[in-house]
C-alpha cells in the first residue's frame, strides 16, 4: 500500500494562482529505501528540519531560458522528488501492475489456448455409417443396409410382414382403404426431431426408412435362402438448411409405395414432414393410405398392457429388450451437441434407435397381418373385439373362442359374450355373461345378463335382483328399469306382492297365492 507521504510528494506543486502570496516550500527528498519505497514500512528517525525558504526567482519570459545559477522552480523540484519510473513488466518494476493493453493480451492468449477450433461435422469420414451422395439440391448423407432373410425382432420374423394380409390389417385399423394395398409395396417412415412441440421450429434430423426388396427370384443352386429382404435407409440431417435432399429423396420413396406404415404418425411424423415441404417450397409428397400401428396397439394390447410405447411392444409383444438404448428425451440434446461439437458418438445411438425403431413396427406387421397364430390369449381378445367392431363378426367369434380356449381369462369371455350377442347367439352370450360374472365383479356385465334375462329368458325377477346390484347406467336409467321390471314382475304373480325369495325364481312359476285353474272340460275352449 503506497503511503500518504509518497503520494504527497508525487502530486507536485501546485500553479501559482491557487497558491496566493505565500511562497512555497520545497518538498524535502523521500529518504531511499531500495525497490520497496512505496510500501507501508514506518520512517526511522524524524526528517531534517527544512531550510527557511527562499524568495522565488521572476519567472523567465516565454522562449527564454532560465537564467544561469537561478534556483530550479517548484516543477524542477517536484520532479526531481519523484522517483524514476521502471519500465512496465520490467523486474525493476517490482510490485507495478501491468498495462490496460498487456491485460488484454494475456486474456487472448488464455482464450484462445482454452477454446480449440470446432470440427467440422462430416457423418460421412467417422464412425456413423453413412455415405454422401452428391445431388442437384446439395449432399445427401444416407445410410442404407438390407436385412438377412432369417432376421427377427425378438421372437418376431421380418419376413413375416410381407405376407401380412391387408384385409385383416385394414379391420384393425378400422379403414376400409387400406384392404386394396400391397404390403410389399408399403413404406414404414419414422423420424428423429428437434422436438416434439410441432410446428415449423421443429425439424426432423433423422428419417428412417424400410420397405420390402424381393431380390432374387429364388434359391441359390445349393438351397442358399434369395436375397429377400427388407432393406432399411436413414437420412440425415448433417446441418440445419440442407433439408432439400433429404425431402427430395422422400418424395421418391413414397411416390413408389404403396402405403405408409408409422407408429403415431398421422398425428407427428406425417404433418410434420409436410410442413418441412411447405417451408422449403417444394411440392408436397402424394397421400398415400395410411396404417397408424398406435391406434391398432391401443386396441389390441389396452387389456394387457398399461403403456403402449414402441418399446413396451418391443419388450412385452416382440420379446426383445433394448440394451444401452437411448431414451427419447435425451435425443435432442444428442443431436444439439453434434451440430455444437462434431462429436459422433453423441449421434451414434440415436442412429441405432431410429432403426430399432423402424424394425419393430416391422415386426409388428407381421403379427397383426396373422394374428392366430403369433399373439397371446389376451391380445387375441382383443383382435376379435376390434373385428366385431369392424362388423366381421364371424372371423371375431373364431379368434373369441380361440383365446378362451388358450386361457384369455375374464378378457377373452367377455369378447366371445359380446360378439354372440351381436351375431344374435343370445344363448352363447348368456352361457359367457354368467360365467364372467361369477368370476369379477363388474356393473356393465350385470346390466348385459339383466337385459338377457328380460328380454329373452322372461326371468323378471333374476333380473330385477341383478338391477338391484347396480349396472353401468345413470342413476334415472337404473330406477326406470327397476320400476319397468317390478311391473312385469307383478304382472307375472298376478299382482300378488312378490317376496325376495320368489324374485330367485323364474318367471314363469305359479305364485303360492293364485289358485289353481278349474279343469275344463272336454270341448270347451
């Protein structure tokens, strides 16, 4: 710390009009005391007592030098009181801080050591497998492999989606237009975004494609399997604005298929990758007919499965656990990081996950396309519900009873109850009704078997006593049909006041309080 008589003697004199008529004394010499002058070491021993002062000399005219032997001016002195200034960095500085400009250089050099050039992302010469392929829109990154005959998902064969039947495909997913397509022809398109919010700040960075490649006609000469297979193709997005080849080489995909296969892509994929067109403007791909696989899963797996995610299927339909995958939250960040960085292993797993994905709505085509033989008792069951709501009644009732025959359970009677009585077999439904309510406890089955004993068994009392129990109905719904059956009921006894353990009997039993008919006699009417 620099103390108060060193800075004193560095402010100077002062001018001559602040300093009135009094003359001023010169400032005495600082006592020497090596490099360290300006620390707060105490004085040892009192100064020298000054001199008496001098009368100041005239001051020199302008341009004329000060008279020979004349006492040196109060500047003079003040300079001569100051010490020599070492040069700035210099060892003779000692405790002197450096220049503005030598700060900023030392900053520079510090940023520029921390802060190593990014590398420039090219998928093409690392470790992602992809090519680049120069077209008239710009370079398209593209990877593109072809499936082994005997591939599977699990324990789901890949070969089995292209004999998938497109009627049944088409009765699960409740849409006529989709009975006319070819399979083998059909796209299955999944996507990898910026987000999931939608809309024209969202840009899909990876497109994952497969469709069906017979390849060889037949067998090698040694009984080898053809070269059939699916073939699966990703795009990628190597920087944000070379989306045109990209959309360009879509727009050739889906001009030659058939249909398109997506797992929730009538709500994302598709109006996502039409908005991407529109903001390139370029012409929009054709509307093709569309199988949306999350809305045939909710139907078939909602008795079974909690969660209908693409993995919940994969692990709980197709039989294949994903190991190391990446979850689905962490994908943007993953692809931020290789635009930021050029790191390829941050990419790398999404590459991998978008084709997990793409390979399993395969897999699960071939399922749905023949599902008597490739799905469980309780997924079976819910087949045959989705099919009596297509109106296909009898293929429903084979699958019904095939999956009560294999152990559906509750979940499988309940179908083949449901698909008897909309095939009129009221008999069956009853049979099913009475056997799944004796095992759960559920209103709506109540109200089924108190319709059933009203309408065709007459048993005005069985139902009554099941409506007592409470159905699936609003409360007004339940007191009408309560009242509607004590009428019937009453007019059944012939308006004797029925007990409850009379209600317990058919309806057709002769009260105890009715007598007994007169025989007629022979020719009366």
């Amino acid at each position: 710390m620099t103390s108060f008589k060193s800075k004193l003697a560095r402010l100077g004199p002062l001018p001559a009009e602040q300093r009135g008529s009094a003359p001023l004394a010169p400032a005495p010499a600082p006592l020497a005391r090596g490099p360290a002058a300006e620390d707060d070491r105490p004085f040892v021993g009192p100064p020298a007592p000054p001199e008496p002062p001098a009368p100041p000399p005239s001051a020199p005219a302008p341009g004329e030098a000060a008279p020979a032997g004349a006492a040196p001016g109060a500047a003079a002195l003040g300079a001569a009181a100051r010490p020599p200034a070492a040069a700035a960095g210099s060892p003779a500085a000692g405790g002197a801080r450096p220049s503005l400009d030598e700060l900023r250089e030392r900053i520079s050099r510090i940023v520029a050591r921390g802060a190593p050039p990014t590398p420039r992302a090219d998928p093409a010469r690392g470790e992602l497998p992809f090519h680049v392929e120069q077209t008239p829109g710009g370079p398209l990154y593209v990877s593109r492999t072809r499936s082994l005959a005997a591939a599977r998902v699990g324990r789901a064969p890949l070969v089995a989606a292209r004999d998938a039947d497109p009627a049944m495909l088409a009765l699960l997913a409740l849409d006529p237009a989709l009975a006319g397509c070819d399979v083998r022809r059909a796209l299955f398109l999944d996507t990898e975004t910026t987000g999931l919010a939608g809309g024209t700040g969202t840009v899909p960075f990876l497109i994952g494609l497969a469709w069906f490649d017979p390849g060889a006609a037949s067998a090698g000469p040694l009984g080898e399997p053809s070269s059939d297979g699916f073939v699966m193709e990703q795009l990628l997005l190597r920087r944000l604005g070379e989306e045109e080849p990209i959309l360009r080489r879509l727009a050739e995909r889906l001009a030659d298929a058939s249909m398109i296969i997506t797992y929730n892509g009538k709500a994302f994929d598709m109006p996502l990758l039409r908005t991407r067109y529109v903001m390139n403007r370029l012409p929009p791909p054709p509307e093709l007919p569309h199988l949306d696989l999350v809305h045939v899963a909710r139907r078939i797996h909602k008795a079974r499965l909690k969660t209908r995610t693409l993995i919940a299927l994969e692990h709980d339909v197709l039989g294949r656990v994903r190991v190391g995958d990446v979850p689905g939250g962490e994908i943007v960040a993953c692809y931020a990081h290789f635009l930021r960085t050029g790191d390829e292993d941050a990419l790398l797993g999404v590459v991998e996950h978008n084709a997990a994905d793409v390979l399993a709505m395969v897999a699960l085509v071939g399922l749905y396309g023949e599902p008597l033989g490739s799905l469980a008792a309780g997924d079976l069951a819910g087949v045959a519900a989705t099919l009596r709501r297509a109106g296909a009644l009898e293929r429903a009732a084979e699958l019904a009873d095939a999956a009560v025959e294999r152990g559906g359970g509750a979940v499988a009677r309940r179908a083949r109850g449901d698909i008897a009585k909309a095939r009129g077999d009221k008999a069956r439904a009853l049979s099913d009704y009475e056997a799944l309510a004796a095992e759960i406890d559920d209103p709506a089955v109540r109200l089924e078997l108190a319709k059933l004993y009203e309408h065709h068994v007459r048993a005005f009392a069985r139902a009554l006593d099941l409506a007592d129990q409470g159905t699936a109905e609003p409360e007004p719904a339940q007191a009408r049909r309560r009242a509607r059956l004590q009428r019937k009921l009453d007019r059944s006894t012939g308006g004797a006041l029925a007990l409850p353990f009379e209600r317990a009997e058919a309806a057709g039993a002769r009260p105890c309080s009715q007598p007994a008919a007169a025989p007629r006699r022979e020719g009366e009417e």
